[in-house]
C-alpha cells in the first residue's frame, strides 16, 4: 500500500542515554525505526515519475530554439562554452559578434582571454550541446533543458523516498514539472539551472547515503544481545560512504558552475552529521555526539570537502593546460614570498581574487534587480527577452503586439509554497521532523545567504531557481498531511478534493502565464493582463 506523510513511522528523538531497541524476536522494530521500507510498488514506482517528467521534457523542449537570439546572460555563457570548447578558455569577442553567430558565423573570437565571473564546468557543459547540436538557440539551450528535464525526474523519486510514497513523489515532480521558474531556466542557457541539478543530485545522493548507513546500523544492532550498550561502545565504523562520495563529487560540480554550491557543502554537512548522531542515538549508544565525531566525522569529512574541492581545482584544467587565458601568466616574473608554488597556481590565486571581488561588490543598477527577500513571493522576477511590434509586423494583427520571456514562478504554485515552508518550519520544531528539516535546509542554503550577505548586490530572481526543487517538496510535504492516511476513507476524500483541486489551479495557472514563459506574441492587452503586478512589468 503506497503510505503517505502521516502514515510513515517516526523517529522521534529520545532521551540521551535511551536504551537501545531489543535485539531477538522484536529486532525488525529497530530496522522499522532506522529504516522505514521503500513502497513496495515495482515499476508503479518509475511510472508515475516518469510520466511527470515527460510532461516537465515537452514543457521544456517544445519550440526550444525560440526566440532566436540570446536571451539574458546566454550572450556570455554561449559564446564562453564554444571558447572553451574550441581554446580551452574564454575568449575576448568582436563587437558585432551576436549578430555574426545568429547568423550562422562563429569566427567572432579575438584571441585574447576575457575575464569571467564564474568556474567554468557549467559553460563546458553548454559548449557540449553546442557542439553536438550546432551554435544555435536551439544547440547552446538542449543541455539546460535536458538537465532541468532530469531534475523534474530526480524530484518524484525524490519525494517518494522522503515520504515512502509514489503518490507525493509523483505530486513533487509534477509541481516542479509545471513551475515556471523552472521551466524558463530550463529553456535558457545560463548557469544557475544546472547548478541546481547538480545541488539536487548531491542531495539525492545525500539520501540514499543516510538510508544506507542505518540499514548498515539496524543489521548491526539486530545481531548483538539484548542488553543495554556499555559506555564506552561507540558503534561500528561505517569507512568510507559511496554515496556520501558521490555526494562530495556533486557538490564540487556545483561549486565549479556557480560559487553559490558552496553553502550547499555546508548545509548538507550539516545534515549528514546530525543524521548520523540520530542514527546512533537511535540504537542506545551513549553520547551519540560524541560516537559520530569518533567513527563518522573524519570520513566525512574526507568524503566531502577534500573531494569538492579537487573537483573544483579539476574543472579548470582547461585554463592550467593552456597560456591565454585571463591572468594565466599573472605570477611570472613577480616577487613573491612563497617561490615553492608555482606560478599556475599563484596566477590562478590571484584570479579568483579578482573574481571574488566583482561577485561580492556588484551594485550596478539594473531594471530587473530584485531584494531577496522578496524571491519567494515573486514580486520582482526577472525579464529574459522582449520584442515589441507595430501591427503587421511579424504577424500582429492588434495595434501593438508583445512577445517576452519572463523568468516567473508560477505564482499560486510559489505563493503555496511560501506558506507550506510555515508548516514546514513548524513540523521540523514540533514535532522532529527529519524530513521537514532536510527540506528547510534545501531551502536555507539556496535563499538565506542572499538575504543576509548579500542584499545590496545586484541579485536577481532567478537565482531562486536552484531551491525551486526544495519548494516542491515541502509543498508535496504539506499537501501529504491534507490528503491523510490511505486508510481514513472520509478524510482521505476531502483530502484528495482538495489536493486535486490545488493542482488542477497550478496546472491554470501554468498554462495562463505560459506565452510569458515561452516568448509567444500576445496582443498588448493580452500581454498586460498576465502581469498581475505592476513589479510584473
């Protein structure tokens, strides 16, 4: 039977020095507490989720080449990946080189190295689809779309470990599958969509690492006797995790594309610890802190931020391996006193200084700069496009037509959201809920760091969309507590109205901004009654 929020079991945290669960007869209620079941469902368990993801796939591919120009920051992200896949680092361009490209030239590149603001793994990775699919709209946007496609996927199955339930996993991946936000960065070839994929990949792997680790614990606890643990029996050693691994890889993926995947290491460093102190405590092992720092806190942390940051390093192999780009040979000739690094390594030093100062102090105005405080609501999201005509121009039949490609969260769906992130708030401080917990911190990393260090920057909303997934699940977490156990008939009815009803207004929603999301031309009457607000415009 396929279960939902409230019928999963607890783990509700005990006093310190609780006695473990008993061994012998009663020992599969120490692996219920540890490790509740996956849905034993079979392939109903990828049907569902893929069946959204082939939604969130057309949504994201239809008509992907359009419009064809560069939309936002795709005039730097597209040309950076062509040069990297053609130089092994970015490259100054001519002046006329937009043009030159749509049209088919790409020989726009000087030869002199330009300085850029980001790592590059993102922008390899749009060079990619540019080279398999030409230097086109439609070329340098497949990875993103493919990428944003596979996050909708990622998220029902997601969703259905969190809840061991299809039906919530399913939920997750079809809000995220019709979000707004999510669609338009999936459809436009800039950074911050792939970092979220990645973000919500380590995540993913984040997961599966703690289900491991206490079945690992639970077939522990289940072979000794039923007594209580001595004091100073700290537990086994769990070495080094393969999905905790994994997790450090992803999480240096991210930190290569935007340096924002930074505070993802650290939330998620976080979680991994308290999960593995829970863990122990759940089993009767004394000071259960103190036994994770003691077996878990060294391969952890060799497992993630070593390994992040070797990935990191990696990334840049195309600016080590070759002499143009920016700062390259920064370092040579010049005093220093550390003569034992090398000059690569001093010259790459430098550079990043230099990157991290235009990050940190960015205050140029811009139309669509947006507070952070205000992301959640979506009261200033963010223009990607536009295209105003007269009538008989490129098919308007109005006095004036508009065509735009607007980065908006689906409002009733974010608007949702913001308000289930209370309940969420709630669930994780009174009733200990992990699960609410892991989603706040999903939430935490992507939003409060904007908010609290850099609100004077100029920021934008879209970079919301790399905690868009973790707003889909605490809305599937608060939509599984409406809809109740499968087994209350009454409340299960009333639930399912009212969930049901949520997602068909979602879908409305989706669809009424969708030329927005899209680029398509709208008369201007049209055009100006999908912007609800004037901050809208």
């Amino acid at each position: 039977m396929t279960t939902t929020v409230a019928e999963e079991p607890q783990e509700q945290a005990g006093p310190r020095h609780a006695r473990r669960l008993p061994a012998g007869p009663d020992a599969s209620s120490v692996r219920r507490r540890l490790a509740a079941p996956m849905p034993d469902d079979g392939w109903w368990g990828w049907l569902g989720p893929l069946a959204v993801t082939l939604v969130g796939g057309i949504l994201r591919f239809v008509n992907l080449g359009h419009p064809h120009a560069f939309s936002f920051d795709e005039t730097y992200y597209a040309k950076d990946g062509l040069a990297l896949w053609r130089f092994g680092f970015e490259q100054q361009t001519i002046s006329n080189a937009n043009d030159l490209i749509l049209k088919g030239d790409t020989n726009v590149f000087t030869g002199q190295g330009s300085f850029i603001v980001h790592p590059p793994i993102g922008k390899w990775l749009i060079g990619f689809s540019e080279w398999v699919f030409g230097v086109t709209p439609f070329g340098w946007r497949f990875m993103t779309a493919a990428l944003g496609t596979l996050v909708v996927l990622m998220v029902a199955r997601i969703g259905r470990r969190l809840t061991r339930s299809t039906l919530l996993g399913t939920i997750a991946g079809l809000l995220l599958a019709l979000d707004g936000l999510s669609i338009v960065l999936s459809r436009t070839a800039i950074l911050d969509g792939i970092v979220a994929f990645f973000v919500l990949a380590s995540f993913g792997a984040l997961l599966v690492d703690r289900d491991w680790m206490r079945s690992r614990l639970a077939t522990w606890a289940e072979a000794r006797p039923d007594e209580p643990l001595p004091d100073g029996d700290r537990g086994p050693r769990m070495g080094l995790r393969p999905w905790r691994l994994a997790m450090g890889v992803l999480l240096g993926l991210a930190c290569a594309t935007k340096w924002n995947g930074v505070f993802y290491l650290a939330g998620f460093g976080i979680l991994t610890v308290l999960w593995d102190a829970g863990a122990r405590r759940a089993v009767g092992i004394r000071r259960p802190l103190l036994a994770m720092l003691r077996r878990d806190a060294v391969p952890a942390f060799v497992s993630t931020v070593p390994v992040t940051v070797a990935v990191y390093v990696v990334s840049w192999t195309g600016w080590f391996a070759t002499s143009g780009g920016w700062d390259r040979t920064w370092a040579v000739g010049r005093t220093t006193s550390f003569p034992f690094i090398p000059a690569a390594l001093r010259s790459w030093w430098h550079y990043h200084a230099e990157m991290l100062h235009f990050n940190t102090g960015l205050t140029t105005p811009h139309n669509y700069a947006a507070k952070p405080i205000g992301w959640l609501l979506m009261i200033r999201p963010t223009a990607f496009w536009t295209d105003n005509v007269q009538q008989g121009q490129h098919g308007c039949t109005s006095t004036s037509c508009v065509s735009e490609v607007i980065a908006l969260g689906t409002p009733l769906l974010w608007w949702g959201a913001t308000l289930a992130l209370v309940w969420t708030l709630w669930r994780w401080a009174a009733a200990r809920d992990w699960r609410a917990g892991a989603v706040l911190m999903g939430v935490a990393a992507g939003w409060l760091p904007w908010v609290i260090l850099y609100s004077n920057r100029t920021v934008f909303t879209s970079y919301s969309v790399v905690f868009a997934p973790f707003l889909a699940l605490a809305l599937m977490l608060a939509l599984g507590a409406i809809l109740g156990p499968a087994r209350s008939s009454p409340r299960r009815t009333w639930g399912a109205a009212a969930v049901g009803a949520y997602l068909l207004l979602v879908l409305a929603n989706t669809a009424w901004i969708w030329p927005l999301l899209v680029g398509d031309q709208l008369p201007y009457a049209q055009w100006l009654r999908r912007l609800w607000f004037r901050g809208w415009i």
